[in-house]
C-alpha cells in the first residue's frame, strides 16, 4: 500500500511537467486558435540542449535552464513567422499541416545528426525518504522549478501590461487589434512563450528520464490528453490535469505494461473530447468572445 | 454517363501503363512502380476524407497495416489462399474503421485529426501485446506459400498486378465517389459542415460511410504488400512515416482532385528516389517533405492541380 | 386544417438567459409569418430551435404533422424546413450551380444527382442568378451572395422556408427585387417565415405578425394591427405615446 501511494506521489511530481508541457500548447492554442504540432519536436529540443550545454561546458543541468528557455522563446517566435503566421484565419486544417511541416523537418534533422540512439542528461540530487521509499530528488526539483516557472508565468499573464495584452488578444483578437494592441506582435510572443514552456519541460524531463529523438512523440501526445482534460486555453487546468494525469501514471504503472498505460491515456483522450468540450475543468480563465 | 467522360478513360489508361510497363520481366521497374502503385492508393483513398470532406487522417497507415495482419493471419496460421485473405481483411478492417469512426467522426478539425493518431497508436500497442499476432516479434511467411500462386518469382508478378488493380480501382473510387451525390455532399461538409448539415447533407453518416470506404483498399494494399514481404511487424506496420507521406502526397498533388494524388505520387517518389541515391540527402527524406509540405500549405495549398487548373481552366474538362 | 409548422411553448436558456421562453405560434400553409422585435429579442435563437442547431429546454416543434423537437438539422431539412443565414454563408470554393445543387440533393425529394442540377438550375433562374450559374460563389457581390443563400435553399423545394434578414445590408433597389422574389416564392407554393429589421418590407410581405421581446411573445396579429399596439410601440421606441402609424 505504501508503495502505491509512493508511486503515486511520485507520479504526481512527474505530472506536474507535464503539466508545464500541456501549458505551452494551451497558450498557443487559447491566444491563436492553433494546435502546434511542432510541439514534441519542441521538447526534444529542449533535451538535447541541455544535453549540449552540458557536455560543452561542464554547468549543471538546472543552471542551463535560463538558456533554454531564451532559446525557446526565440524559437518560438521564429515558428510563428516561419509557419503560422500566413496561417492565421484560415481553417485550422493548414495551420495544423502547417506546424506538422515543421515538426517533420525538425525531427529529420534530429534523426540525421543524432539517429534514434538514447541519450542521458547527468542529473542527480539527493533524495528524500520516506519509511521505505526515496524520492528522486530530481523529481522533486523537476516539480518544484515547475511550479516556479508556472508562477512566473502567472505573474506575467496577470500583473503586467503585457500579460493583458496576451490575454485580450486571446479573448478577442479584432477587438485588441482596435483598441491598440499590436496583435502580430503578441501573437508572435505568445508563439515564442508556448515554445520557451515546451523546451523547458523537455529540458526537466531530461533529467529525470532517458531520452531519443523520437522520445518527442509520446511526450507531445501526453500534453494534448493533459491541455484536452484542463480545458483549451486554460492554463491552470492544464497544470491541474498534468497532476491528475501524473497521478493516474502512478496508480496504472505497477499494474499494467507501459504500453498499455498510453492506450488508455487515449482513450481517455477521445472520450473526454467527446464528452466534455469543454475539458474536465470546465472553468475558463478567459473567456472567448463567440459571435453568434 | 460516366462511361462516356475522358477521364474514366485516362484511369484505365493509366492501369494498362502500370501494368505493361515492365514488360514481364524488368523487375527493377516493377518494384519502383509497385511503391507508386502503393502512395497512389493510399493517397487516393485518403483523399476521399482529407480533399472531399476536409478531415485529416494521420494515421490512415492502421489500415494498411491491420489489414496486413490480417491477410498474413489468414494465411499463415489459417492456410487461406490469397483471395480469400484480402477479403477478409478488407472487410473487417472496413468493419473496424466503422466502430472507430462512430467514435471519433464527432469530432471535428484538429481534435479528429489528433485522434487519428491516437487510434494508430492503440492498435499498434494492442497487436504488440496480442500474442496470436505474434506479439513485437511479428509474423513470418513461409515461402512456401508461394506455391500456389506458380512459385516466388511469378508470385511476385501476381501480386504486382493486383496491386496495380487496387490502384485502378481506388482511382476509380475516388471518381465515383466525386460523381455521386455522396460526393456532392462529402465536398459541402469539406466547404462548411453545419451549413451543409442544415442543407439535408446528412453528416455523421456520410462521414462514417467515407472513412469505412477509405479503409477498404488500403487494407487490400496492405494484404498483398506484407504477403510480399513474408513478414509484419507492429513497427512497420503502424509507420507513421507512410500515412505522412500520403497526406504530403495528396497535398502536393492537389487535394480534392482524382488525379493529383497520382501525380504528387509520382513526384514524390521520383524525388524520394533521387534522395535516397544522394549521398548528402539520403538521411533527409521527411525533412524535403516536410519542407515541401510547408511551402504547398502557404503557398498553393491547392497543390500543382490547383496551379494547372487556375492557369488552364480548360483542364477541367479532362481531368479531374 | 392544421398548421404547418407548429411552435409550442418553446423555451431555452444559455446560462443566465432566458433566451426564449413559452412561445407559441403557428405558420399556416402558404403564408408569410413575419417576426420582428428589437434586437437581442432571440428571433435567431427561435429558428435555431426549430431546425435543430439548438435543442430546446421545453415545448414542442411540430412540421407537417411529425414532431422535430431536437432533432439534427439534416433531418429536419429532408422533412422539407429550409433555412437561410443571417451571415451567409455561401460554400465559397463552389459555384453558384453547385452550391445549389447541394441543397437540390438533400431536399424533401431527395433527387438524385441529374434531377438534383435540373432543380437548382431553374431555383437559381428564380432568384434572378441565371446568368452566373458558373460563377464561383467566392466571387458574387453581397446581394449576389444572399441571392445564392436563397436559392440554395429554394432548391430543396421545401414546404416552409426561413429566411433570416435576407434583406439585411442590401440597397433599396437590390430590397426591392428581393422582396419580390419573396413574394414569387410564395405563389409557387412556398410557406414563408421571416425575420427582417426593414419595418416597410416585412409589414408589406407578411400576412401575419409575431412580435418578440426579450424572448417572449409580445403580440400577435395581422401587420396593420400589431403596428398600432401600444406594446409594441413601447419595445421599440420606449415612449407608447409616440404612436406615429408607421414604421421607417
């Protein structure tokens, strides 16, 4: 029993990445109406950039951080002008083919220089005990950075200028346009903020679990079951499921193989996308603007 | 009467090329037309969601891939002969998609396109843990089940030629189907969903009968493709890669259109081909699609039919 | 006899708002309803509840004797209930042909494809697009394009035909063609319900009026008679003592 709730507890502190990951796709989502597909090629990014940093100049994988996340942010605004914004108002169709483009480009490259090996970011931290069971101190500071970051970013969203700004062109893009706000600008930061989330959770992720090109994927489909439970543009759903989903990881993983584990996670996927649109927590922190 | 339109005629035409290309004995030609023969098909069929009805399947690789399982199933652990093989495939994989679809068809756009995937996906991990499918290791074919088709060299030719007609028959498909009133109003749920649903254009049922009908032949492809191989596995026959190359296939040929496919198959398989042959370019085959993929969704999301077809209006008449 | 469509009691609410509630009314065989009401009154919300795009929270729809409450909008227009936009929306990568073929496929008659081309041919000849039968629907002006939203409408040969504010953002000359295409619909056999803002042309067309407010029937009658209603008087101009007679 006690291993259960260790397992479980520990899935909750891994959730809280992922939560940190479904955040990036949220905010790009909720602010532009575009899902990016590029997302998990994002994350793996963040991976081997801490990787890189690492190996090149000897830091310690928490003091890369800030880098990737500047790196991230630039990335990001340049994935808005490279692919999204000539796709801004057309169906979502070419804007998801659009950021699907870009991901294969990203992830042939990575495949190219670094194939489809495994790869491990140095990272240890001492643990914390209880009765039995050690938790990672990687896990426990993976979840504590996350909550940092997640902060920062409430702060941002909410207590400066341009935070609200962000915040009016998601809830209504014409209206911001009208009333000043530079909307090509914010969308392009929203872009580069989306991306900066992903690439620091890729590179938290780095130093709690091994790591290939292609490790992308199942991480980017985690976010979309995490951003669909919390809701679309809801960043704190999106913190709230990647727990919820930690914590299901923790309760199926001693009885299920791994495989298993992202079927369901599927399922659940599908069905709430059906069932509840509107995401599980169905409180939206901005509401959109409908014309009806 | 269809019959009497030049383009059924174009199909057929280009069904007698594929097949008397290589003349019966160049088998080098015959391998490269058999993968067009395959990106035509699957393209082809995809189509009939992504260019008609607007609905992305990225993960339309399920169904070559399960009806692969299930041919090799049939007859390796069942002793079927071929023929009845593929039926079976078809069918159950047509039967299957319909279960998906139920499902997944209430969703729209992005949120449809992501559960494709996910569908590929729980296949995949469900025939990776289904031991009577031989579990990750996959299932062998003895070579002696090309026997009855006259012995592997003229089992070879057979297959081709099959295949070859399930590519005439996709494109036949997708013509048909344009034709139809079906297709009338698979292109109004393409255009507008809800304005067409308030049209009459029954939606969830027209959409199921689409992507059940875009399973079939895939499927079909997928039987012989894996029955040529005497070997399938979860991992290659659940590749992503292969219903990536088809949606860029279609996108690049022209979505929506019957012959685009075929062309955007063509070219691609000519460029793939002189990639694989490059020595700096052998690594980058997804990187030059996706590159290619990008510019066409900015920059002529209609693909090169849809260039021709503004240039030379006339085109119509002939082409579809 | 019985009318063709039927509004019983109807009521919806979108959270807080009481968008319609208890309304009834009843469209009879060949004539024009008009309905009107200040904006916000929820007339588009009442023909979104009749062809389903929203189900209702109470009351019943019934259409040619059968009962529609709730059911999807594909099923409702095979029964013959046609509708069009108040934002149109044309199918823009079709031509004019096309898009009213669509609607000629899926009508009440559920022609089949050739029938179908022959049907919308002579709706889009009606409304007056005869001559850009080839015309990309992207191409058409705005009256041009609410033109189209007619026709492909009218190209299911319905029994009853909604239009909302097919007069809307249109010129005088561009309304007055309109409301006599309306007005041809109507003698080919076609039942009528209208919602439209121009006062002169909806009390001209209409053969009866239904007047909501805030979601709710405020009064009913022939036009000459709600015009005059102190009520009504009130809705839209504040003052009941401003009787001026008529409308713009």
């Amino acid at each position: 029993m006690i291993g259960l709730l260790a397992s479980v507890l520990d899935g909750i502190l891994v959730g809280s990445v992922y939560g940190l990951a479904a955040m990036g796709i949220t905010l790009i989502w909720g602010v532009m109406d575009v899902v990016n597909l590029t997302h998990g090629a994002m994350i793996v990014a963040g991976m081997f950039g801490v990787y890189l940093l690492v190996g090149a100049t000897g830091v310690s994988a928490y003091a890369a951080l800030p880098a990737v996340l500047a790196a991230g942010l630039l990335a990001g605004v340049a994935l808005y002008w490279i692919a999204i914004h000539r796709m801004i108002g057309q169906p979502p169709l070419m804007s998801l083919l659009a950021t699907f483009s870009v991901n294969l480009v990203l992830i042939g490259l990575g495949t190219a220089v670094w194939g489809t090996v495994l790869f491990n970011v140095p990272a240890s931290l001492p643990g914390f005990r209880l009765g039995r069971y050690t938790f990672p101190g990687t896990h426990l500071m993976a979840a504590a950075l996350t909550a940092v970051i997640a902060g920062a970013l409430y702060l941002f969203l909410y207590r400066t200028r341009l935070g609200k700004a962000v915040r009016a062109v998601a809830a209504n893009r014409e209206a911001a346009e009208l009333v000043g706000i530079p909307t090509t600008r914010i969308l392009a930061l929203a872009c580069g903020l989306g991306v900066a989330l992903a690439c620091v959770s890729g590179a938290l992720i780095s130093t709690l679990f091994p790591f290939t090109v292609l490790s992308g994927d199942s991480y980017q489909l985690k976010s979309f079951v995490v951003t669909v439970l919390g809701g679309l543009g809801n960043p704190t759903g999106a913190l709230v499921a990647g727990v919820a989903l930690g914590l299901f990881e923790g309760l199926a993983t001693p009885f299920m193989p791994v495989s298993w584990t992202l079927v369901i996670e599927f399922v659940l996927f599908v069905v709430v996308l059906i069932a509840f649109p509107g995401g599980l927590l169905s409180v939206r922190l901005w509401r959109r603007a409908r014309a009806r | 009467m269809i019959v009497r339109r030049p383009f059924f005629w174009i199909i057929g035409l280009a069904i007698l090329v594929f097949a008397a290309a290589p003349l019966g004995k160049d088998v080098e030609l015959r391998e490269s037309l058999l993968l067009a023969a395959v990106y035509i098909t699957l393209a082809s069929n995809l189509n009939l969601m992504l260019g008609y009805a607007g609905y992305v399947n990225f993960g339309s690789i399920v169904f070559f891939g399960l009806g692969g399982y299930f041919c090799v199933y049939c007859m390796g652990s069942l002793g079927w002969g071929l023929g009845p093989s593929l039926l079976v495939g078809g069918v159950s994989v047509s039967l299957l998609s319909l279960l998906f679809g139920l499902g997944i068809l209430r969703l729209r756009g992005v949120h449809f396109a992501l559960a494709t995937i996910g569908v590929n996906e729980a296949v995949m991990a469900f025939v990776t843990n289904f031991q009577p499918w031989g579990g990750s290791t996959g299932i062998y074919l003895s070579t002696g089940l090309f026997q009855p088709l006259g012995g592997p060299a003229q089992a070879l030719w057979t297959i081709y030629y099959l295949l070859v007609a399930v590519m005439g028959l996709s494109l036949y498909l997708s013509y048909f189907v344009k034709s139809s009133k079906f297709g009338v109003g698979l292109l109004a749920i393409g255009q507008n969903e809800d304005a067409a649903a308030v049209l009459g254009v029954p939606a969830p049922r027209y959409k199921a009968l689409a992507y059940s009908a875009s399973a079939l032949l895939p499927a079909i492809a997928g039987g012989l493709y894996f029955f040529k191989g005497a070997f399938i596995q979860p991992a290659d026959a659940f590749d992503l890669t292969l219903s990536t190359e088809a949606i860029v296939i279609t996108m690049l040929g022209g979505q929506g259109t019957i012959f685009g496919p075929a062309l955007g198959a063509y070219l691609y398989e000519e460029l793939r081909g002189w990639l694989l042959t490059s020595p700096t370019f052998s690594n980058f085959q997804l990187v030059v699609a996706g590159v290619l993929l990008l510019l066409i969704v900015q920059f002529a999301p209609g693909g090169l039919m849809g260039m021709f077809y503004r240039r030379w209006p006339r085109l119509k008449r002939f082409l579809e | 006899m019985s009318a063709l469509l039927e509004v019983d009691d109807l009521g919806k609410r979108f959270g807080g708002l009481q968008a319609v509630g208890s309304l009834s009314f009843a469209v009879k065989e060949g004539e024009i309803l008009g309905l009107i009401g200040p904006n916000g009154a929820g007339k588009s919300t009442v023909f979104n509840l009749i062809n389903g795009v929203f189900a209702p929270d109470s009351g019943r729809v019934g259409f040619r004797g059968a009962d529609i409450t709730g059911q999807p909008p594909y099923r409702v227009a095979r029964l013959g209930l046609a509708r069009t936009h108040q934002i149109v929306q044309p199918f823009a990568g079709m031509t004019v042909l096309e898009n009213c073929t669509v609607g000629a496929c899926f009508g009440r008659e559920n022609l089949p494809l050739a029938r179908a081309r022959a049907a919308a041919r002579e709706a889009a000849v009606l409304v007056g697009l005869g001559d850009r039968l080839d015309a990309p629907a992207l191409h058409l002006t705005i009256a041009g394009k609410k033109r189209l939203e007619l026709a492909r409408a009218l190209s299911a040969r319905p029994a009853l035909l909604m239009l909302d504010e097919v007069l809307a953002g249109l010129n005088p000359t561009e309304v007055a063609r309109m409301i006599d295409i309306v007005r041809a619909i109507r003698e080919s056999g076609v039942a009528i319900l209208m919602i439209e803002h121009l006062m002169q042309a909806i009390m001209s067309l209409s053969d009866h009026i239904v007047v909501l407010n805030s979601g709710r029937k405020l009064s009913e009658g022939p036009p000459a008679q709600v015009a005059s209603d102190p009520a009504v008087v009130e809705a839209y101009l504040g003052d009941p003592g401003l009787v001026q007679g008529r409308g713009r």
